[in-house]
C-alpha cells in the first residue's frame, strides 16, 4: 500500500486525528478535512487516490461534495461513510460515483480494506488507461512522431 | 370507568326502571279497587234497601189482605148469622180458600163473651171485655197483635175486627198460624247469610230467624233502633263479639213491628273479597314484569355502555399508540444517527489503542502480562458493547424508516413454510417441533416478501425463545396455521405452548423499547418493527396471551387479487 494516499473528510475533529494517526501507523499516506470544501482545496493542492467522505456534514455535504469531487477529479475513488438513517444518501452517492459505502461505526480495519480495494480499482483504471494510451501511441509511429 | 361506577348507574337505573312504572301502576290498581269497592258496596246497599222495601210491602199487603178478609165477612155477614156454627164453619173455609194462614175464626158480642168459635180449640164462653186487644179493637176497628203464645203455648198472632150491629159492636176474631206468617217473612234470602225477621216494638222477635233466635225472644244481640218513618235505614252494626252485619231495616204496622233484613259483610261484599284474588295476582304479575324488565333492560344497558366504554378506549388507546409510534420513530431515528458519530470516534480510538499496545509489547516497552490481558479483555468489551450500541441504533432506524416496501403478490402457502423451514435448524436443537397447518387453495396476500419474512421470522424467533424459557431444553410445540379470514383477510397464526406473557406486560408488548428480556439481549423492538410492517401493509396484528399455556399471534393480512 506503498501509494495510497488517503483522504478522510468528516465534521469530527477528533475522528479524523484519531484516524490519521491510525492510517499513519499503518504506512498509509492520509490526508484530512473537516469540510466539503476543505476537501477540495486539498484535492487540488495534492494527488489523492481514494476519499472516505461523511455523507452528513455541515455546509456542503457529502452528495454535494461527491459531485463537486467527481467533476474535477474524475479518477479520484469515493467511498462513502453514512449514519444508517442516511443509506438513501449512500445509494444517491452510488449512483452519482461513489464506489461504496461504510456504515458508521465503522472498524477502521474496515475503511482501510474498503479504501485499498478501491485503491486497487483505481490503480486498475489507470493501467488500463495507461496501455491504452501506450496502444494507441504504438499503433502508430508516424503518429507519435506528428505529435511529438 | 371503574367497575363502582358501573354498579351506581345500575343501580340508579334499576331503581328508576322499578320505580317509576310501579308508582302509576299501584295507583291505578289502588284507584281502581276503591272505585270499585265503593261501587260495590252501594249496589249491595241499593238492593239490600230494594229487597227491604219489596218484603216490607210484601208482609203489609199480607197483613192487609187478612185484615181485608175479615172486614169484607164483618161488612157482608150478620151478628146473628155468623154465630151460627153452620155458616161459621163455611165463612172459616172460604177464608182458608183466600189463605191458609189462618187457624181458627172466633166472634165476640160487644161486652167480650165469645159467642162463637170454629177451630180446633173449644173457646166460647170466655169474657174478653177487659182484654187489652178487645179494647184496642173496638177503639180503633181493627187490631193486629204482636205474636204471642197464649193459652194454646202455640206461637200466633191474631187480627180482630170490629162490626157494627144495631148501634152495638161487636168483634171477628181470627188467628194468623205463626209457621205461616214465619216462613212468609224468612222467604228472603240473600248470599250464604242473608236473612229477614221481624222485631217488635220491645225488640223482641216477632218470626225465627235463620242464624239463631226463636220466636218470642229477644236475640242475643240488640240492634240500635232505626229512626222513625217510612224510609228503609241502612247501617253497619257489629254485635259484640260476632261478626259484622250489614242492616236494612223498616218499619211495618205503624211502627210497631220492625223489619230487619242483614247480611254478614264479608258475605254482602263477597264479590270485593273475590277480587282480591285477581288483583293482587295482577300485581305480583305486574310487578314481577316490572321488576323482570328492569333487570334485563338495565343490563342490556349497562352491558352496552361497558362495551361503549371498553371499545372507546381501545380506540383511543389506537390513536395515542399509532401517533407516538410515529413521533418515536422520528424522535429515535435523529437519535440513533447522532450517537452513530461518537460511536465512531470510540470505534477509531479503539483501534488506535489496539495499534499502539501491539507497538509498545514489540518496542519492549510493555510485558505481556496479566495486566495486559485484562486491558486486552476490556478493550474486546469495549469493541462488543460499540457492536451491542450499533445494533440498537440500526434497530431504531430500522423502525424509524417507514419506507415504502415493494408491494407484491404472495403465496402464503409457498412463502410461510420457507420461512419456517430457516428456522427448523434452530429449533431442531432445542426439540422444538414446528406444526404447520395450511389451507387446500392457495391464498395470496399484497406484501412486500422480505419484510413479511422479517415480521415471521421476528414472531417464530420470540415463541422458540418463549419456550425455552418455560421449557429448556425439553422442548415443546409451535402451531403456526395459515387460514382464509371471512373479513378479506387473510391470518397467519404463530402459537406457541410456552410460558406465556404477564397481562400488564402484554398490552405494552407493542409498544417500542419494550422488552421482558435481560438486558442485552433484546432492544424491544423487534415486535413494534414487525406491528410497523404489518400496520403499512394494512393489515392487523393481534395477541393473546395465558401465562403459562403460551401465547398465540395472529397477523392478517388482505387477501390480493391477481390483476386480469
């Protein structure tokens, strides 16, 4: 799990130093917000490869956020983190991204087997994006060489 | 209402229902009767007074006639010729032809000597100058005496009339046989007491008299003597001692001799005593109808209003219960999601501790130990006591969620032993035997399939457990049976033989959060969940309950109709 950055987004402090410190210990890469917005501009400062994202936050909340997430950075994988009483939340996210959902309490062992499954996924999209661009640039040389 | 207010308004009922009846009722019998009896006893009084004046008139115009009798001789026969025996003994068979009451015929010259005689006594010779009736007779012209018995020792009464001859009197003589007269005067007879007698002016008795007292006697009993005239007098005398009488009485014979007719009241007014009977049947029949309808009215009533009642709050019961359950639902599942947030800080700092203590034993910096155990102990409880918070509040949320299931057709004979076929396993290990009963045609209910699964499983689950409670591990027997309800629904009956459920606890039993179970074990809602379910996919859930026989479940549910 050398590569996996981490993103926690909650509106609980403590969780997310908590869990930072946990994911840390555990030589994964974390990064956290407090907010939908937060979560944002940490997105654009810094490559991450899955979001654990609280569904119910103050401000912008989690659909809000999953959306604003998925039109700038499509590749990164979402995983949703819901109070029970918001499953309709989750499936919302589901259907607008998200890659799955947790419910709360969540074992931390959980998240973290939820977000590198996710991680593998992600990782998986990018191979394949990779050998098809690489395809595509082997297809053709003189191809490569317009553009080059 | 408790059970005393139920006896008061009975009570008020009652009494009014017998009262208020009873009162016109007893008047009207009252009222009658006395009506009744009065009229009665004027009607006797009229015909006591009528037969009086008809006897009075019967007993003058006899006296009459007799005295006509020998004034029609005096008038029409000589002195000289009536004293011939001859014509005597004729005259004396031709009034016996007129009337056989009398006895003998006896003439007198005017200084008394009784000069001729036919009868069956020798009298003539004797003087009569001085006696009081020869006297009377020539003073007023015709006399009738009071009866007495005179030589002869024979009860008679005679009548003399006076006729003229040159100047001089002279007197007709004849005797009136008393058993005649007597039996003229006694012919009346009224009731079983009724009775008639004359009475002279000394109140001595003139005939016999049927209920005792002969002639010549003064009856044991004086009567007060009436008031002078012709009028017939009523009065009610009571002799001492004796019965009550009834009396009508008049005077004959220029009030000389006194007629007297009576009657035993009780005898007079037989017909009123005879009514009684009828009347005071009518009111024990009445009364008993009264009091009869009362009794069946008033517990019809009070019957009907403890239904009232009973059903009222039931209904109310419904109400309060159908709208706290959905601000409960509300309320908890707010709840149950805000404490979802500090379970989850617990959970990752658990596992943050987790983390470190593994750490710290392989930096050497903590011994595995005993110690360590009972921190590794504590922190496994704290981990089942966040599971044990989680599962609650998913129960909560679950019940709070009133979401709309997917409706569908279902076959409760295809689906009913599916889902007891997922218990057998369980119930197998604790020999409990599952009896199904199901029906020959197949009924479909509208449900949504997974959540009746849900409310089944929920009711087998809670009837296992209810017998293991009575039981252990001996077992014991669920019924559950699929039946098509008369109402358009259709019932599915979970019966179990275990220990049942106390009647204070099981009108709560629907109610959320309430469990008879340790605590852990049970988040009481499994029940108020499944009545939820059933309540959305209108249908109805019941319970009853004997402690110690089981208890017995029934969900119904409408009968679908498969859409053409």
């Amino acid at each position: 799990m050398d590569n996996l950055k981490l993103m926690i987004v909650d509106d609980e402090e403590r969780f997310l130093a908590t869990t930072e410190k946990l994911l840390r210990k555990k030589n994964v890469d974390v990064v956290t917000a407090s907010s939908g917005a937060e979560a944002l501009e940490k997105l654009r400062a810094q490559a991450v490869h899955v979001v654990i994202l609280d569904v119910k936050m103050p401000g912008m909340d989690g659909v809000a956020t999953l959306k604003e997430i998925k039109r700038q950075f499509p590749l990164v994988e979402v995983i949703m983190l819901t109070g029970h009483a918001t499953v309709e939340s989750a499936v919302e996210g589901l259907q607008t991204g998200a890659v799955d959902y947790l419910m709360k309490p969540a074992d931390p062992d959980l998240i973290l087997q939820k977000a590198t499954d996710a991680y593998h996924r992600r990782m998986g999209v990018e191979e394949k994006i990779r050998v098809a661009r690489m395809r595509w640039l082997m297809k053709s040389p003189r191809e490569m060489l317009k553009n080059a | 209402m408790d059970k005393n207010a139920y006896t008061s308004v009975r009570r008020f009922i009652l009494i009014t229902m017998i009262l208020v009846p009873s009162i016109p009722f007893l008047m009207v019998i009252g009222i009658g009767y006395h009506y009744f009896s009065l009229s009665i006893e004027n009607s006797t009084i009229a015909s006591m007074k009528r037969i009086v004046a008809d006897h009075r008139q019967m007993i003058s115009s006899f006296l009459s006639e007799r005295k006509n009798d020998l004034e029609m001789i005096v008038n029409t026969v000589s002195f000289d010729e009536i004293t011939q025996p001859e014509r005597l003994s004729s005259l004396f068979v031709q009034l016996q032809k007129t009337s056989s009451a009398f006895s003998d015929l006896g003439i007198f010259d005017k200084n008394g000597l009784h000069v001729a005689y036919h009868g069956p006594y020798n009298l003539t010779g004797k003087i009569y100058r001085d006696a009081p009736w020869f006297q009377e007779t020539l003073k007023n012209g015709v006399y009738i005496s009071n009866v007495f018995l005179g030589f002869r020792n024979v009860p008679h009464f005679i009548i003399a009339v006076a006729g003229r001859r040159n100047g001089d009197s002279w007197v007709i003589r004849a005797t009136v046989d008393s058993q005649q007269f007597n039996t003229l005067v006694r012919q009346v007879r009224i009731g079983k007491t009724g009775e008639a007698y004359l009475l002279n002016s000394q109140g001595v008795l003139q005939t016999d008299r049927r209920s005792g007292g002969t002639l010549m006697e003064k009856p044991p009993e004086p009567i007060p003597t009436p008031p002078e005239g012709d009028d017939v007098h009523t009065m009610i005398h009571s002799p001492e001692g004796g019965e009550i009488f009834l009396y009508a009485t008049a005077w004959l014979k220029d009030r000389q001799w006194l007629l007297v007719v009576r009657q035993e009241k009780a005898d007079a007014f037989s017909a009123l005593r005879k009514s009684w009977l009828p009347v005071a049947l009518t009111s024990l029949i009445g009364g008993a109808c009264i009091v009869w309808a009362a009794f069946t009215l008033t517990g019809a009533i009070v019957r009907k209003m403890e239904k009232t009642d009973t059903e009222k709050v039931l209904l109310s019961q419904q109400l309060v219960g159908a709208s706290r359950l959905a601000e409960l639902g509300e309320m908890s599942a707010g709840f149950a999601h805000e404490i979802n947030n500090p379970l989850q800080v617990i959970s990752a700092e658990l596992s943050l501790i987790r983390t470190l203590q593994t750490e710290m034993v392989e930096t050497g910096q903590l011994s595995r130990g005993e110690s360590y155990e009972e921190i590794t102990d504590s922190m496994d409880q704290i981990k089942t006591q966040i599971d044990r918070c989680s599962k609650i509040t998913r129960s909560i949320l679950k019940f709070g969620r009133q979401e709309d299931g997917c409706d569908a057709l279902v076959a409760l004979d295809k689906v009913v032993p599916e889902i007891i076929d997922m218990v057998k396993k369980k119930a197998e290990v604790h020999s409990i035997r599952i009896d199904c009963r199901l029906p020959e045609k197949t009924i479909r209910v509208t449900a949504d399939p997974s959540r009746l699964q849900q409310v089944l499983l929920n009711l087998l689950n809670n009837a296992m457990d209810a017998i293991l409670d009575k039981n252990g591990s001996a077992g014991g027997l669920i019924h559950v049976s699929v039946s098509n309800g008369s109402d358009g629904m259709a019932a599915i009956e979970v019966r179990d033989s275990g220990s049942g459920i106390q009647p204070e606890n099981l009108e709560k039993i629907f109610t959320p959060f309430f469990t008879t179970k340790p605590v852990g074990k049970g988040t009481g809602l499994g029940l108020s969940v499944c009545y939820g379910i059933i309540e959305q996919m209108g249908g109805k859930m019941a319970v009853s309950s004997k402690v110690g026989t089981g208890t017995e479940f029934t969900v119904k549910l409408p009968i679908g109709r498969l859409k053409v």
